[in-house]
C-alpha cells in the first residue's frame, strides 16, 4: 500500500470526513475484484467433478472414477493433471503480482484493475471455449494474471479511499465479496451440472466473464485515488478528488498535508526490501511470512477447492456433492459477516484464537468419522444420516474459518507495516499467499490418497501450531492508529528485544507532521 496516513479505529489520529455515497459506490465497484478471486476459488471444483469435463480433458481420471466404487474411494481424483488445471492460476497470480506491484505504482490502481479484468476476460473466453487441456491451462493462467492485478490494486484502492475510521471494516468487505463470489460458483455449478447436453462446464467457466466485465468496465469509471495522483505528480487534481471523496463540506486540509507527507517520506525509501529485513522489523516480517502461510495451512482451500469433488468422495452422488458444496458456501458468507460486525470490538486475538479452536475440534470429528467408515482401505459406504453430520462439521469448521484466519489473513498484515515497508510487506503477504494456494491446489488430491482420513489430523495439527503463535507472539491490533503499532511490539514480551529505544522514537515522527495523537 502506497503512502497513505493511515489510522485505525477508535481513538488516535483521526480527520474529518463521511462515507459519501461517492466513495460507497466506487468502493463496491473496486471490490468486485473480490468477487473474481473468489469465483475462480469456487468453480474449479464443480467443474473438475462433472463427468462431461473428466471424459473430455482428464479420461483416465474419468475411467478410475467409474472403477472406485470397487477400488479405493481416497484415491479416484488423484491425478497431477488435474491438480494442473485448479493450481496453476494461482502460480501466474503469484508471478503476476510482482508485476502488478509497478504498475499500480506508476499508472495507478484503476488502470492495474482495468489491466486484470481484460486479462481475466480473455481467459475466461479461452477457458469457455477450450478444446483441448492446453486451451484450458492457458486460460487458467490468463485468469491468474487478472487475479494477481485485482489482488494487489484493490485492497490497495479501498485502503486509499476508506476514511480512517471505516478502513477495517472496509477490508473484510473484500473478504466478503471473495466469499459471495465462491458461493456464485457454486451455485452456477449446481445448476450447469444439470444440462443434459454435457456442456454445463462450458457455461460455469464462461461466466467468469460477468465478474471480470463489472470490474473491467467499472475501473474506467472509477476515479484514481488521492495518494496515488500525488504520488505520480498531479498535486491539484489530488486535492480535488480529496475534497471529492469526503464531502464538499469537510476541510480537508489536514488529511491533505499528511498524505503529500507521506507520499514524500516513501519517496525517501530507496530500499523497502532491504528496509524490511531490519532487525526492527522482525516482528512485521515473520507476520508477513507466517500469517499468509498459516492461513492456507488450515486446509480451507481443501474444502473451497474441491468440496464436490470431496463429497463425492465421502459416496455423495454428483448433485448432493453439488449441494452440499453450495451449502458450506453460505456459511463462508454469513460467518464472514460475524467478523465485520466483532472484529473491532472483540478484536483479533479473540477472533483467532476462538476460531482456531473451533476448527481444530471439527476437523478431529471429521477426520475421525471418515476413519471409521472408510478406515485406510478407502473402501466403504457412508449412510445417508451419517454422511449429514460430516457435512454439518464441515460447516461449523468452515464459520470458524470465515471469522477468523479468512479476513484477519488479510486484515492484520495489512495494519501492521510501517510506510517505510508498506509495499514490500504487502508484497511478501500476498505472494506467500499465492504460493501456499498454489501448493495446497496442487498437492490435496495425492494426499488424500496416500494420508487418506489422516489429512484431516494433519490439518488439525496446524491449526494447533498456528493458534499456539497467535497466543505467543501476535499481540492485539484493534483500535491502534498504524502510526502507533510500533509501541504495541515494543511492549511485547518477545518483540521487545528488537525494537531498541530510538526506533519507537523513529516510529513516533511518523506521527508528528501535523497530528493530534493523545498521548499513548
Ligand atoms: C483465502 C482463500 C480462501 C477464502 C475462503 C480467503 O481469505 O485467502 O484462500 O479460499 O478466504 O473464503
């Protein structure tokens, strides 16, 4: 994130200023960056069990399926092709996003957005129309480029445009949209996978054109953000659009004064990478690292990825596989709400540590229920009854995930950095995340079939390493100005002995040009 004085929720540095309905719009439009990821994350696996799609692209995959009502149920999909087609967007995303750092840098957010939906489009029209397993990766690819720039230009956006006061808020709204956008794959999985014809995928992977044209038509109308005209040298308009976004009626001229400020101080910073690795820094450089890796080692993507595919494993017929997949989809969006209206009052600690909790439990009972009926032979029926209560732990795991490590993998890297490390920081979260993505996609199906029920417990044993490091050595965000984080580390019983005296005083000064910080 680009410049910016940026302040957090109650208390500490605030400006004047509303949520114009200016500012309410162009979020939602920017937001629906959210939904492409999202719809990506949700379609790949409905598609990849609908036996039209297999018999065409993935036949072997297809004739093992047919075969495993015999053989082993853990190991039907098991097929590095296939992982192919879910992970390799998330390698070109990975890749993408460095590029996509520069040129919302130097062109600015709403052309880095425009960039990734036309990207998007044409992968989505090659993905529609593919003929062969070729046109299919490179359309997945092309989607993963589109992704990287949406990923790194939107929250971005949103940041720069949020009055202070509503900036968490706002953030978890691009969780939200990401989790509306899973649920609409689902959906329209659901209901393609029902055309007679065998052309229901076809439709599923075109219609990832509906999202991409929102954002791609929508950056054209969206204005660029303040801190990103000063930056690229066009003082004036930026005062304009400032005066714009908070409310003809608000004196903006503070705000204003902060962000040329800021953008100057950046402008100082010939070397965020090495800046980063500063012994200072060590705290936000191992939450940079840890909490995007930590996130994707829950498992989540396990079941967002392939939730049918998983059903159908547990002996679910294709179209409850279907439902049951769209029904742990809308509990990813109402439990994401839970954290939008808690996050700042309970704060972060509590969201993790409860939800951290809570998924480690269902994942046990999960793992434990697969064990009994499949043992590690993998051959096995599940009753009807019985596979309704691996569903219903599925869900409660999956409500654990969306109010905690969904958003707050996101929001807590995302307040933590100090300016001088902003972008590199912000860099290093999203590509771990990408990475892990990536790793995930491509690896679950060969573990399922070779760690079989015991994917759960490895799972659950992650979440236990992750809450004990939340519990240890992440402390309390809520409500503290980003000027101010770097008291919060030097009153931590680990951090502490890398923040040296004079280094909170640096912090400080970051404050002083023109705030009205109590003191601390
Ligand atoms: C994660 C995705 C995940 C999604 C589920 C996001 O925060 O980054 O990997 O699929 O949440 O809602």
């Amino acid at each position: 994130m680009a410049g910016g004085a940026i302040v957090n929720t109650g208390g500490g540095k605030d400006y004047p200023g509303k949520l114009t309905l200016f500012v309410f719009f162009t979020c939602v439009v920017a937001a629906t960056g959210g939904l492409i990821f999202g719809y990506d994350i949700g379609i790949s696996g409905g598609v990849t069990s609908m036996d039209p799609f297999l018999k065409k692209f993935f036949p072997e995959v297809f004739r093992k399926k047919q075969m495993a009502n015999k053989n082993n149920q853990y190991c039907k999909y098991d097929n590095q092709l296939l992982q192919t087609f879910t992970s390799s967007l998330y390698l070109a995303a990975l890749v993408a996003s460095f590029f996509a750092a520069t040129v919302t840098r130097v062109l600015g957010r709403k052309w880095s957005m425009f960039g990734g939906g036309l990207t998007f489009l044409i992968g989505a029209a090659l993905n529609g129309a593919a003929e062969n397993v070729a046109m299919l990766i490179i359309g997945r690819i092309l989607l993963g480029v589109g992704v990287g720039f949406a990923n790194q230009s939107v929250p971005v956006y949103l940041s720069e445009m949020a009055p202070a006061r509503l900036r968490g808020m706002l953030n978890i709204g691009f969780q939200l949209m990401i989790t509306i956008g899973i649920l609409a794959a689902e959906l329209i999985n659901y209901g393609t996978a029902k055309i007679k014809a065998g052309y229901g995928w076809r439709v599923s992977l075109a219609l990832a054109a509906v999202p991409a044209a929102i954002i791609t038509l929508g950056s054209l109308f969206l204005p660029d953000t303040p801190n990103s005209l000063i930056d690229r040298g066009h003082p004036e308009q930026a005062e304009r659009m400032l005066r714009r976004i908070r409310g003809s009626d608000v004196d903006v001229s503070d705000e204003y004064a902060d962000l040329v400020a800021a953008s100057e101080e950046s402008k100082l910073v010939q070397h965020p990478w090495r800046n980063i690795l500063k012994r200072k820094y060590r705290a936000q450089l191992t939450m940079a690292v840890f909490i995007p890796f930590f996130q994707q080692l829950t498992g989540i993507n396990v079941i967002m990825f392939y939730a049918p595919v998983l059903f159908e494993t547990l002996g679910f017929k294709g179209d409850a596989s279907l439902m049951s997949a769209v029904i742990t989809g809308l509990v990813n969006v109402f439990a994401t709400l839970v954290s939008i209206f808690t996050v700042d009052r309970l704060g972060r600690r509590k969201l993790f540590l409860q939800g951290g909790a809570q998924m480690m439990v269902c994942q046990v009972v999960v793992g434990t229920l697969i064990a009994v009926k499949f043992g590690s032979s993998g051959i096995g029926d599940i009753p009807k009854g019985y596979a309704a209560v691996v569903v219903l732990f599925i869900c409660v795991y999956v409500a654990g995930f969306a109010w905690s490590w969904g958003p707050l993998g996101w929001l807590v890297p995302s307040e933590i950095f100090p300016l001088e490390i902003r972008p590199a920081g912000q860099s290093i979260n999203v590509s771990v995340n990408m990475l892990f993505t990536f790793v995930i996609a491509q690896a679950f199906l060969t573990m399922l079939c070779h760690m079989k029920f015991g994917l759960f417990y490895f799972f659950a044993g992650w979440v236990v390493i992750m809450t004990v490091f939340i519990a240890l050595f992440l402390p309390e965000t809520k409500n503290v100005p980003i000027e101010e984080m770097v008291l919060v580390w030097k009153r931590h019983w680990f951090w502490n002995r890398f923040i040296g005296d004079d280094d909170v005083h640096v912090g400080a000064n970051h404050v002083s040009n023109g705030s009205k910080l109590p003191a601390a």
